[in-house]
C-alpha cells in the first residue's frame, strides 16, 4: 500500500503535469495565430490614449521612462501622458517638473497614498477613451502602443491588452534567472490570452477601454497588488483581457534575493488574498477557464511547492540525521564513501519521468517565449540560472505569504 | 467572451496527463524489469561460480591446496546484496525480489560451507561473520549494524560478511536460525568463530574480535604443521 504522503505527492504531480499539457495543447491549437511582427503597423484610426506613469521615488528611471513614451510611435496629438509624483521623497518632482513644458504632458503631485491612489488620480482626469499605466521603472519599446491598440482595433470586445514584459538589461544571476522567468511568462500570459482567462494586467503599459473603469470602478488596494485586483474583477464581468505577444516592455527587476523576496512575497500574497477575495469565482463555469484553469492552477503550483519543499526539508533533515549517526558509529571513514557509478542504481520510478516531462515542458515555455519576444540567443543559458534560483528561493516567499495570510487574516475572522 | 469553456478540452488533456502516467508507470515497470533481470544473471554467474568451485573442491580434494581457486564471494556477491538492498527500497518488495533475496540467501549459505571447507583444509586466511537481521519490522539497531559491518568489509577485505534476513522464508536460513539459537528479539544477531553475539555491537568490539579470529585461523595451519 503506498503511504499517504506518496499519494498526495503523485496527486500533485498529476495536476502538475496536467497544468502543463493544458498549456501545450492551448499552444498546439493556437501557434498559428501567434504573429510576431516586424513592420510598421499602421492603423486604421489612432484614438486617444493617456499613459499614466506613477511615481515614488524613482529619481534614477523615471525620465529614461517619460523619454521611452515620448518616442512611441504614435500621433503626439493623440497621446497624453500623467506624470503623478506620489509623495516622493527624493528628487523625482524635480525631474517631472522639466517636462510640464511638453503639451502632452500633464503633472501632478499628491501626498503618498500607494500606487493605486496615483492612478485614481490619474482616472479623475482622464478625457480619452484608452487609459493606460506604465511603471517607472520600465521602459517601452516605440512600436509597442500601436501594436497594442491594433488589438483593440481588430475586435470592439477587447477591454484590456496587456503586453509581453522582459527583464530591462540582466546583469547578475538573480536577473538573469528572472529574464528566463520574464520569457516563460511571455508564453504563459500568451495562452491564457488565448484561453480568455488572464489574471494579471501588468502594470508596465497593459493598456484598457475607458469603458472598464467607467462600468467597474477605479483602482482599489487589491493587497498591492491592484494590477491582480482590476483583472480578477474584469474576468468577474467577463471583460476581454488579450495579450499583444510583441508589445515589448523592458523592466528593472530586483537585483538582490531580498529584493525579489519582497517583490514576490507581495505578489504572492497578492494571489492568495485577491483569490480569496474572489473565491466565489472559483470553479463557476460561467466565469470560464479563469475560474476553471487559472485560479485553480495558481492554488495548485502555491500547494505543490510547499508541499516539495516540506518533503525536501524533511529528506534532508533525515539524510543529515542519519549522517550524523553515521559519523558517531563509525567516525569519518572514507573508504565507504564510494561514488557508484553503476547505472544500476539510477532512480526509475514513475515520478521521475514525469518531473522530467514537466521540466521539459517549462524549457519549451522558456525559449518560445524568447521566440516571441525576437529575442537574439534564444537558446540562452540563462535557464541554467532560473531552475535553481526559483526553486531556492520560491518556497520562502510562498511558504511567508501563505503565513502572512493566515496570521493577518485570523482576527478578521473573529 | 469568458463563456467559452471547452469541456472538451479539459477531457482531452485529462485523457493525455493519465496516458502520459501510464507511460511513466510503464517505463518504470520495463526499467525495473531490467534490473531484476540483471540481478538474476550476476546470480546464476554466481550459482555456476559456486558449483565449479564445489565441483573443483571434490575433484581435488586429495591433491593439493595449490590448485583450488579462491571461493567467488568477496565482490560479486557483495555487489548483488548491496543491488538486492537497493532493490528492495525502490523497487518495492515484490515477489520477484524476495525471490531473489531467497536465492542469495541459499548462494551465502552454499559459499559459506565451501569457504569454511577450504579454509579448514587448506588453511587460508577468512574471518567470517554471520549476521542475522530483520527488515520486517523497523530496526533501527540493524541498520547501525549493517554500517558498521560494511566498514569493516572495506577494511579487512578477507573478512566474509554473510547477512540474512530473519524474515526470508527459506528452510536453509531457518535451519541457520535453529543452529545458532537466534529468535528475532535479540536481533540484530552476529555469529563470529561459533559464538553468537546478540544485540548491537560497536566498530572498536567487532574489531577486535575480528583481529581475534584472524589470528586463530592463522595459529591452527602451523599447529598442524608442527604436528
């Protein structure tokens, strides 16, 4: 008889491995109408669109940003841009006040109240009928708007495009690891576009019909996450989310393991909360694969992690121990150290295979999402980075943001 | 819109995520095969190996020690139980596994007689030890013992290590069992120059009753020498 935590464990990479087959099929019945574009692409009519780009202290990017927007390819009568000082404390106002000369500039300074408060800002002076967000740490590339708003022009029902975002100019291991993550994320956000069933808008440059925020509401907190929040609520109200595969977004990422930890604590938290939030979205099908496939696959890849790591945790443990026994029985005795090189002892068990399948089908997520975003070396070594820094470093933040949920939560409950 | 979902879809790649774990179970069925295929030649290598040297023994019992080969224990049969112990772990104790263990357990046996045999007679140096232990229960005392005693074995290469299973349910491991008074709460249970250990045994002890026993075995062809 297997023992319980065996069963779970083959349950958990069956859903795993379900997970991914989901996304290959999605693949296989839409890799035709993926287009990767090169040329120009020239509109039929260019409507009006306000980028608003909300800022704390961000004196080192921000005018590298404001100066990437001015060089979009886009009718400068056509766009506007919201430049919104949430409450720096460093010299960013000083470098948004230099651009109030331009005509489709606007600026604004509001005492600190958190990113989605910047954008409310922005929403109450909107006039045009697209609105849309650019972090200011990112950069955008200058055919990415036109590119998006080609969605919107192709189909009335689009809501929201959001873009493909890469890791802005990788110089260490934590960001190289991220730029593999960036790329598999590229191909992901892909097929849940495809799937209709996208939860996150992100906030470099996704850009949105007036018509959500005039029919939804503005910004809420969203555990700060209000990217998550606004496309848990869109996907409630069966709002069209797509993804523009070559809309390039470059960002800063975190170059530091503690500033990845917070980043993805946040998001993370941000998951489980928003889905907690929406739970009554979960597994109703009138709200689609969002309901059917996203939520849960997200709730499944949060328990298989943890529970990974607690197994590891627990092996290791146990190895250490029993070697610890080992050297008070028989001291340190090399001669039995031998390494075996028999394949003989080559572990054939069910599981590995399918964990084998599973990382196969996480390379292929990795270099077609480079494909996608016409990156040069799409076979680039910097997948060697993402295996090991994720699986270090994820179950750490998951494992707090399950706990952060848990011990926030509890008197709510009371 | 949202309101496309396509059961269909989720059947199929149920259908395939299920036939994709078949295949895995599959493939680990055929690789397991293998190796217990491979386990049962280095046995019958063994088996064959034992015969000729029994065979060898009573055709030149009377003739000298000179030409009688050195008995095939020390690495192969070492090889095949360190395989069957990993065997057992990962593959699972299955029927054909514990036939296999019963088959080593006899080959020990056999090799044992034979080596003994020759040694007495022709005075070569071995140290043998019997160890008697138990996988059916958790013990954790034996697997401490089964440490220690391949340490040994890589120390001393001369010194035999025939280990049994208490569990294996073959009529030459009880008779061992009968013979040496062994009931299974003393286990684990060491036979070392007839006297009969029981319970756990430290390195330094074993040792030196090791160094004891080689010395015997070296005195009595001298003696009788002399004689």
């Amino acid at each position: 008889m297997p023992s319980i935590p065996d069963v779970i464990f083959y349950i958990l990479v069956f859903l795993s491995v379900y997970v991914q087959v989901f996304f290959f099929v999605t693949f296989l019945e839409n890799r035709k109408k993926i287009i990767t574009r090169n040329e120009k692409v020239k509109l039929a009519s260019y409507p009006e669109v306000t980028i608003a780009v909300p800022s704390f202290n961000e004196e080192n990017t921000i005018e590298k940003t404001v100066w990437s927007l001015l060089r979009l390819n886009y009718p400068k009568d056509k766009l506007k841009i919201f430049l919104i000082d949430d409450g720096s404390t460093d010299n960013t106002w000083k470098i948004i006040s230099k651009f109030a000369s331009h005509s489709n500039i606007n600026i604004f300074h509001k005492e600190n109240g958190g990113k989605f408060t910047a954008l409310n800002l922005a929403l109450e002076n909107l006039k045009t009928d697209f609105f849309g967000c650019l972090d200011a740490d990112s950069f955008v590339d200058s055919e990415s708007l036109v590119r998006i708003m080609s969605y919107f022009e192709k189909d009335s029902l689009t809501m929201a495009v959001a873009p493909s975002v890469t890791v802005n100019n990788p110089k260490n291991i934590i960001q190289n690891a991220q730029k593999a993550e960036y790329s598999m994320g590229v191909y992901f956000k892909k097929m849940l576009g495809f799937l209709g069933a996208i939860n996150v808008t992100p906030g470099p440059l996704t850009i949105f019909r007036r018509k959500v925020f005039d029919d939804l509401g503005p910004y809420r907190h969203g555990h700060n996450t209000e990217d998550m929040e606004i496309a848990y609520r869109m996907q409630k109200n069966n709002y069209k989310i797509e993804h523009c595969n070559d809309a390039y977004v470059y960002t800063n990422t975190p170059a530091t393991t503690r500033k990845l930890y917070k980043q993805r604590l946040r998001w993370v938290y941000g998951f489980i909360n928003n889905t907690i939030d929406y739970r009554d979205v979960v597994f109703r099908k009138k709200y689609g694969n969002f309901a059917l496939f996203t939520l849960p696959m997200g709730i499944i890849s949060i328990l298989s992690v943890g529970y990974l790591f607690g197994r590891i945790v627990y092996n290791l443990g146990d190895f250490l121990y029993s070697k610890i026994m080992e050297f008070q029985l028989i001291g340190l005795d090399f001669q039995t150290e031998k390494l075996i090189l028999d394949p003989f002892f080559i572990n054939t068990r069910s599981f590995i295979f399918l964990i084998v399948l599973i990382y196969l089908l996480i390379i292929f997520a990795i270099i077609f999402g480079r494909k996608m975003t016409k990156e040069k070396n799409i076979f680039s070594l910097n997948i060697l980075y993402f295996f090991p820094v994720f699986s270090l470093l994820a179950p750490f933040w998951l494992l707090k943001a399950i706990y952060n949920t848990i011990v926030r939560r509890k008197p709510a409950w009371r | 819109m949202n309101n496309n979902l396509d059961w269909k879809k989720y059947l199929i790649v149920f259908l395939i995520t299920t036939g994709l774990f078949l295949t895995a179970v599959y493939l680990s069925n055929y690789f397991g095969d293998k190796k217990i295929d491979q386990l049962k030649t280095i046995q019958d290598k063994i088996a064959i190996d034992i015969l000729s040297s029994e065979t060898q023994f009573s055709l030149l019992s009377e003739l000298s020690c000179k030409n009688i080969s050195d008995s095939v224990f020390s690495s192969e049969l070492g090889e095949l139980g360190n395989k069957l112990e990993w065997s057992q772990e990962n593959l699972g104790a299955t029927e054909e596994v514990s036939y296999l263990k019963k088959y080593y357990s006899l080959l020990q046996i056999k090799d044992y007689l034979l080596t003994k045999k020759i040694s007495a007679r022709c005075g070569t140096k071995s140290a043998f030890i019997l160890y008697f232990y138990t996988t059916a229960e958790n013990c954790t005392l034996c697997e401490d013992e089964s440490l220690i005693l391949s340490t040994l074995r890589s120390k001393y290469p001369e010194l035999r290590v025939y280990s049994f299973d208490y569990s294996t349910d073959l009529s030459a491991v009880t008779s061992m069992l009968q013979i040496y008074k062994i009931k299974d709460t003393v286990l684990p249970a060491l036979v070392i120059d007839d006297e009969v250990l029981s319970g756990f045994h430290s390195l330094e002890d074993l040792e030196a009753r090791i160094k004891e026993s080689f010395k015997l075995q070296e005195a009595k062809p001298s003696e009788a020498n002399k004689k």
